[in-house]
C-alpha cells in the first residue's frame, strides 16, 4: 500500500532536518555521491512514491522515466517549501 501525503510530507521533513544537522558533511570537499544519493536523493524520491529499489519487480521497459536531461538528479526549487 502506499504513502499518504502527509506521511510523505512527514519524511521529507525529516530528510530536511537531517540534512540541515549534517550540513558540512554534505557539503564537504571530497563527499561521496554514492553517500549522498543513499542518505538522502533515494530517500526523498521514495518519500514522493517513487519505486527507486524497483520492489515492484517492472521490467526496464515498462518503468517509467520522467524525463532525460544531462543531469542525473533534477530537483525543483518549489519542492522545497516543504522544508520550510
């Protein structure tokens, strides 16, 4: 079953507040991306609903990609209101 919003919200919450506690860590020279995307990128997209992990066991073909840009992580700015 999935997330409410308000638990979905709720994460977030606590991903931003781990986030703004471990700021420096985050932000060091030399951080690892892979770190980064497991305490935190993996963490929020799940919070949203994402299927990161592929639990639901979909085929490649079938799962869905919102977009493709260079970047490999495209967050909008308004998303984090939610922090606020």
């Amino acid at each position: 079953m999935g997330k409410t919003f308000d638990q979905g919200k709720d994460e977030v919450a606590k991903l931003c507040h781990y986030f703004a506690t471990n700021q420096q860590s985050f932000l060091a020279p030399g951080v690892k991306e892979a770190h980064v995307r497991q305490s935190l990128i993996d963490p929020f997209f799940e919070a949203l609903g994402w299927d990161v992990r592929n639990d639901s066991m979909t085929a490649p073909q079938y799962r869905f990609l919102a977009c493709k840009t260079k970047s490999k992580y495209v967050i909008y700015p308004c998303v984090f209101k939610l922090c606020d």
